[in-house]
C-alpha cells in the first residue's frame, strides 16, 4: 500500500512540527516514488519519533473525550477509575475505542477555563467536567455545542446548569448527589458523637455557589436540634489553615466541613488540622476519613462518577445530552476511623457503627 493510499489519521495533540514532517513524507510521495529512498525514510523516523507518546486513531474509529477536573490526579484515582467503569458499561474502553485527555485543577479554579478553551481549539468530541459546581459552571459559559457531561454535588438546577432534572435541554447533562442538603443528619451524627456539644463551626468557601444553599440548610437545622452555629470561612489553602486558629477562638465543640471541591481536595491537610486542633468533626466523603477524619457522612461520589463515565458513553454512542435526565445518586456512605476517635478520646456507640458502612480500625 502507498503512503497516499493509507487510512487517514486524527491526532490529538499533535504539534506543527509533526504535520511538517508528514506533509514533507506525503510530497516525497506524490512525485513518484514507489520506493522510499533514505532521505524519506529518515524523514518518516523523524516524525514517528515525534508521534511518540501522542495518541491518535483511525479517522472516526476514536472519539475524543476531554476531562475536566477542579482537583488533582493523586486525590482523584478512586473517581477515575469509577469513571472508566461506567465508560465500560456503556461499551466504551480507554484507549481501545475512546481516547480521554485529562486536565486537572490541583485544587486552583482559575484554570479550569483556559483548559476548557484548549479542549475546544482542540475539537474534542465531549467534555467531562467533574469536580464540583466550578468546572460545570465554566463550561457552560464557554460551550454551546459540544457535549458537556457534569458532575456536581448541588441541584444543578438552582445554578442554572440544566432547565430540570428530567429535562436537560441544551448540551448538558450528568450526575449529581446529596451533598450541601445533609446538614440536618450531620448534626444529628454530631449529637450522636459529642452528646455534650453546644457550639458547632460550619466551615465553608465563601466563593462556592453551593455555600449559600448550605449555610441556608444548616441553620434550618441548627434551630431543630437546639445547637449555636458559627459560621467560618475559607477560599484558598493559606486560609483553612487561619480558619483552624479561628475554631479554637470560638471555642466550638464540633465542626462540619462543608462540601466543596476546594476542600476535598485537600482533604488530608483538613482532616490533620482538625486532629491537630483536636476538635471532632464530620466530612462529607470517605477520603476524609481514610485521610485520619473522624467521621464522613454523604452521597457516594463513586457512584455518580460511574453514572458520568456511562452518560459519555452512551452520548459517544448517540444519544442527546438533552434527552437523557440528570442523574441523582441517592446512596449514602457512613464511615467512622475508631483510630482517630480514640485519639480525640471519643467513645463511638455501638448502634452508630452498626450503621456504619466501613469502619476504619
């Protein structure tokens, strides 16, 4: 088969100088000669050792999937692999016959545009953006037509991602799960933990737009369950820690952290601090307390990461973002670290770890 005569490539990624090459290959070609010299073979190694490490596929054969992501790699491997597992179930595997370029965050929300503007120069065919409310959000204001699929803890709705649940419209749809809506049942567990609290700090960022949702249902709970709520905030990695010495000031008796990407990203530096400052407190994922947290309680965000992985799939393979609904992961995990309890000298009731769905010794 001649150079000319071979299945055409799409490449992602690829540089000027690759396309130089190839086009110096393709002419060499052209004018006649059926057999490389080795001029055009040195030529053709010079550009296959700059493809090294760049992915590309047979024109159509492998769609291009771009992921966006507020956190980083390291803290994100259990999500990505959830993510892989619904591509899977849709029929879709990585590097196989769907190619995914990830983009992470490491936890500054600042960069997640100019990584949504280069997927979109770069003619991705969906754009996965995970995280929390800030990558949706992004994409929304900068992509119209190309297929967005989100995964957020917030009603989607309230923040103007979708127009319902049931009903997407336009080019987005995804997963969400309970997230800012347990506080009630947070300080129940609380309650539960600490019988003798009286102040309880709900520790949020000020910029996330689900804080106003939070802050609105936990002081509804506060008032049920006849407890003072103090409210500290944080945006940046500096201020969490300014926000522990504040704790102390305030000399609260527990502390709930509240859901937002910023945090779960560091949730090992939180879930420290609070163990530092000895004050028992309540997260929201299981990275919290794998990371030394005493107690998380929320959705399962393994769960709508799945669903994420599954919905780019089935768009891939056909489907319109507007016609399939929002999903809303309605599981919720319960783990307790006894170590860390023991070290805040804590006595963890036998009912509640009972209940609980891993219990970490």
């Amino acid at each position: 088969m001649e150079l000319r005569d071979a299945v055409p490539i799409r490449f992602v990624n690829t540089t000027r100088p690759c396309k130089f090459f190839l086009r110096h290959v393709i002419r060499q070609a052209k004018v006649g000669r059926q057999n490389w010299d080795h001029s055009v073979k040195r030529t053709f190694l010079s550009a296959f050792l700059l493809l090294i490490g760049t992915s590309f596929s047979a024109a159509g054969e492998m769609p291009v999937i771009g992921f966006v992501n507020t956190a980083s790699e390291y803290s994100s491997q259990r999500l990505v692999s959830a993510f892989r597992a619904g591509l899977a179930e849709g029929g879709r595997v990585e590097q196989k016959n769907v190619a995914v370029e990830y983009r992470w965050g490491e936890d500054d929300t600042k960069r997640l545009e100019g990584f949504i503007d280069g997927f979109l120069r770069g003619n991705v065919d969906l754009l996965v953006a995970s995280g929390g409310s800030p990558a949706a959000l992004a994409a929304k204001t900068r992509l119209s037509t190309i297929p967005v699929v989100f995964q957020v803890g917030v009603d989607p709705v309230a923040i103007g991602l979708v127009d319902s649940l049931a009903r997407p419209g336009g080019n987005m749809t995804g997963a969400t799960m309970l997230a800012v809506e347990l506080g009630s049942k947070r300080l129940e567990l609380i309650k539960e933990l600490v019988p003798t609290a009286r102040k309880v700090v709900l520790l949020i960022n000020p910029k996330s737009s689900g804080s106003p949702i939070l802050e609105r249902d936990m002081r509804s709970a506060v008032a049920v369950v006849g407890l003072e709520l103090e409210l500290v905030y944080a945006s940046s990695e500096p201020e969490i820690e300014s926000a522990f010495t504040r704790i102390r000031q305030v000399e609260a008796d527990a502390l709930i952290i509240g859901a937002d990407p910023l945090f779960n990203g560091l949730a090992a530096k939180v879930a420290r601090l609070a163990l530092q400052f000895r004050i028992p407190a309540i997260y929201q994922f299981l990275e919290f307390a794998e990371a030394g947290g005493l107690i998380s309680y929320g959705g399962s965000i393994t769960d709508a990461y799945r669903q994420v992985g599954l919905y780019s799939a089935r768009i891939l393979n056909g489907d319109k973002p507007s016609d399939l609904p929002v999903q809303q992961s309605t599981r919720l995990e319960l783990i307790l670290n006894l170590r860390t309890a023991r070290s805040l000298g804590i006595s963890i009731p036998p009912s509640l770890i009972a209940r609980a769905d891993e219990v970490i010794e």
